[in-house]
C-alpha cells in the first residue's frame, strides 16, 4: 500500500504504463513532474507533504480547466477535449468539493466569529478567509470562497 499521495500517483503511473493508458500515462507524468519541480524549487529541496501535494495537483487542474475553455473559445475542439480528458484523470486523485451547503455552513460560522470580534461588513473579508482557509483544505477554490464570503458579508 502506498504510504503518501505522491507514491500513490507514482504507482499509478507505473499501472498505466503497464495498460498502455496514453491519457492516463501523460498526465501522471505531467503531474510529477509538476510536483518535483516544486520539491526542487527554492533554496533547498524538500519531500512535498500530502497537502503540498494536493496543491499541486489543483494548481495543475485549475491550469487544465483554463485551457480547455481557451481551445474551446479558439474553436479547437480536439485540444480543449484533451484538456478535460486530463483534467478528468487529476481530479480523481483531489479531496471532494464542498458542496454549495457545507460552503455555506462554513461562512456562516466563520462570519459569526468575526462578528463577535467586532468585525462587519467587507471589512472582515481578510479575517473570515483566514479562518476558513485551512477549513476548507483545498476542498474548494479560493474564488468560490471568496465569492461566498462576499456574497454572505453584503447581504
């Protein structure tokens, strides 16, 4: 059994390969290779936490998800398809989304907390994100929380 996320992707690439999965194949190795670079990058190097990970990976969806619509708009089907295609394979190693109740029910506590100290409006926008951050855990994006957060602060 693997012990962290990276071996997990590291295994299913190997798997894929083995099935000769070209999708698959590719955008394990693109992932990767994403992640290395992030293990390299700065002063020393460094073994990435499952939650490093996790970043990765919806930096490199949120990458795919922006292409796809740019082909599409630019009227290339065959390369925005491929672009879904392998967003499709990374967002099957991503926690599940919050759904649109849960959101809610998180800005909602988040916004009673900022409240209590003393804080209305658009001017508690910094402190409810900075308590709900490490809540939601990559397990929504930062503009849907953000517009969530916005949403409940004007009401």
């Amino acid at each position: 059994m693997s012990d962290t996320l990276k071996d997990s992707l590291q295994a299913d690439l190997t798997t894929a390969m083995k099935a000769r999965d070209e999708l698959r194949s590719a955008t394990l190795r693109m992932v990767l290779t994403a992640i290395r670079a992030e293990e390299v990058a700065g002063k020393s190097a460094r073994t990435l936490s499952d939650e490093e990970v996790v970043a990765v990976l919806q930096r490199e969806a949120k990458k795919r998800r922006e292409a796809a619509e740019a082909f599409a708009g630019a009227g290339r089907a065959e390369q925005g398809e491929r672009e879904t295609a392998e967003l499709s394979v990374i967002e099957t190693y991503l926690p599940t989304p919050l759904t649109d109740e849960e959101l809610d029910a998180l800005v909602d506590e988040a916004v009673l907390i900022a409240t209590a100290e003393g804080l209305t409006g658009m001017g508690a926008m910094g402190a409810v994100m900075s308590q709900l951050k490490p809540k939601v855990g990559g397990r929504a994006d930062g503009k849907r929380l953000s517009g969530a957060v916005r949403a409940r602060l004007q009401a």
